[in-house]
C-alpha cells in the first residue's frame, strides 16, 4: 500500500467510525484517544489527516455533495423540475449522517457544505452573491426542515411540493 491508499485508508477509517459514535453519543462526549481507538488509527495520524472532529465531518460532508453535484451533472435526464428529488434522493441515501448531524446541531455544516459548492464567497460581486445566498439558504432551509420532521416525504413527493410551491397560482391546477 502506497502512501496516498494508507492515508485514503486512514481518512475512510476516521470517518466511518466517528459517524459511528455520533450515533450513540454527543460529539463533545467522543474524544479523539476514543476516536482513535476505536477506529484503530494512532492519533498522529488523525491530525496528519484532521485539525478536529468537526474537520472529519466537514470534509465528509463536502466530499457527499460533490460527489452528489458530480454523478448529476453526468446525469442526462437531470432537469430543473427534478433537480430537487436527486438531491433529497442524496439526502435519502445518506440518512444516517445527515440526521446524525442534525441531531447534533451540526447542521451548519451542511449550510457552509452548501455556500460552498454554490461557490458563495465573499470576492463575489454582490448581485452575484445575492442570487446564490438566496438559493444556497433556500436548499439548506428545505433539506433541515425535512429533516428535522424526520424526512417523512419521499425525494419525489418533496419535489412535488417544491415545483407547486413555486409554481404561480395562476397556473396549479
């Protein structure tokens, strides 16, 4: 195993087992020896890889709604009226980590995961960054609250909602 498969190795571990804990435990009440321990990594590997638990979470974040922005963009029968059920559908297939997240009340990370890939920064030119904000809250505001009502709505009825939602009175039928 070469250095970058030990250290993708690592990373993986590190992650794996820290989703792990947060589903039986508060994130203050995981250490990082436990961490370690459990997922049987020496902590200078840990912060070879990692600045802290909230970095683990951050970064596994980022990689799922690149991931997530990657395979869509690939996607041929991606279209605006069905962007919001891939993306739930992502929200769906990754359920333990999301709602471990917000279990935690880390659910800002997801908001800045989002900023993020909108690539909402502050070097934008404000009617720019108007624009994404706008959207970038409204996507975070929509995944959190179906979330936090226990993402009862399937991706597809979810989108459902979001296209009547927008759609002008006039035209609902």
């Amino acid at each position: 195993m070469n250095n970058e498969e030990k250290n993708t190795y690592v990373r993986q571990q590190i992650t794996r087992t820290l989703i792990q804990l947060l589903e039986e435990k508060d994130i203050s009440d995981i250490s990082i020896k436990e961490l370690c321990d459990t997922a049987m990594i020496g902590r200078a590997s840990f912060y070879r890889n990692y600045s802290s638990k909230d970095n683990v979470i951050a970064t596994y974040a980022h990689e799922l709604i690149s991931n997530w922005g990657e395979a869509l963009e690939k996607n041929p029968e991606a279209n605006i009226l069905n962007f919001f059920e891939h993306l739930f559908n992502h929200f769906a297939e990754n359920r333990t980590f999301y709602l471990s997240l917000h279990k935690q009340g880390l659910s800002s990370i997801l908001l800045d995961t989002i900023k993020k890939k909108m690539e909402l920064t502050p070097s934008l030119p404000n009617s720019d960054a108007y624009g994404r904000a706008w959207l970038a809250y409204g996507i975070y505001g929509l995944i959190e609250e179906w979330i936090g009502r226990g993402m009862v709505e399937s991706p597809s009825e979810m989108n459902m909602i979001i296209i009547k939602s927008v759609t002008p009175t006039k035209t609902r039928t």
